[in-house]
C-alpha cells in the first residue's frame, strides 16, 4: 500500500532504552510489508541472534570514524562507548526511489533525520514512569549494572527531547501500544 506520491516517506520512532522501541519498531514493519527497516550502523558487538546488513552495520571504531569525517552519516553519536548512526546512502535512495522507511533510532537522531527531512513522522515511546523502565532494562539482562547507570542517567535527556516529538505514546501495554502506533503510521502513510 504505498502512497501514491514519488518520494518514500519516513517514519521515526525513538525512545530510551527498554521502552519496547524495537519490538513495536519490529511489529511496525510486519504489518506493512511495503515498509521497510532502516539499517543503522554501529561499533557495538553484535547480539546473539543479530545478522550483519539486517539488523546494523557492524563497523569497527575507525572505520566509522573514518566514514563520519567523510559526512556519510546524515546523524551519528556515541552513545555507551560505542558510536551509532545512519548513512546517507540508506536514506537518500529510499527518499529519491519511492520507499517507505522506519528509523529505531535515539532522540537526537531522529530530531537530525527531521532537520533534513521536516514531512518526517516522529513518535517517541515511554514507560509510564522511570521506575518501569529501569526494571524491564534487568529483566533484558543485557546490562551490566555500570551499563543500566548509564542509561538511566541519560532518560531525562531523552524524555525532554522525546517532548517535541509530534506524537508520544506511552507502552504500558504491549500490544494496544503497537496497536496505536500501527494506527498513527497508517493514517500518515495514506496521506
């Protein structure tokens, strides 16, 4: 069902880590297969089960470094050690050949992704409160207590950023939250 128009349309979601960002992000992509996963890179290593080219780029250090001193990232950070980003390439090409995209991406990416592209749809994901979010980042169990201090202390950053998305939803419920989002993207798609 893409739309008629020539340029693909792109849709953002972001929200501090262990929102359920990338399961919605992941259910987003299931119900429109016309839609298809930006591919960010990273320096971080890969988690079991991650593919390289599907889910991240995987690049070293000095690699990404070398490709952000080129300008080859339309938005790039470190974030915990590790650097995150997205390439131009992936972006221009879907924009210019009609393809629909979605970006899993942190609030500074996607507030730079809107800089160059202001039609983009922007939804950020929260918990209902902080004390939720830190406790389905233990379950994750893919923390090192150093690593889960460092994302919290990030989530006011984030929420205070996340605020000037045009849509911000709050995933207490799985499913209805995916739900909600599937709605808001199917109405912007069909524009």
């Amino acid at each position: 069902m893409p739309s008629g128009s020539a340029r693909g349309k792109l849709i953002v979601i972001s929200a501090p880590s262990g929102s359920g960002k990338t399961t919605i992000a992941r259910e987003i992509i299931r119900l429109n297969p016309f839609v298809r996963f930006s591919i960010s890179a990273t320096t971080r290593p890969k988690r079991q089960g991650e593919l390289e080219g599907k889910d991240y780029y995987f690049l070293t250090k000095e690699e990404f470094r070398r490709r952000v001193d080129a300008g080859e990232f339309v938005e790039w950070e470190e974030l915990y050690e590790n650097y995150y980003g997205t390439p131009k390439s992936e972006l221009h090409a879907a924009v210019r050949e009609g393809r629909h995209v979605l970006f899993d991406v942190d609030v500074k990416g996607g507030l730079s992704i809107k800089g160059e592209y202001p039609e983009t749809l922007m939804i950020f994901i929260r918990t209902p409160d902080v004390a939720t979010l830190r406790e389905r980042l233990i379950r994750r169990e893919t923390e090192s207590k150093e690593m889960l201090q460092k994302r919290m202390e990030r989530v006011p950053m984030e929420l205070l950023l996340g605020s000037r998305y045009e849509h911000q939803i709050v995933n207490d419920q799985l499913q209805r939250t995916a739900s909600e989002v599937q709605a808001i993207v199917r109405a912007f798609l069909e524009q």
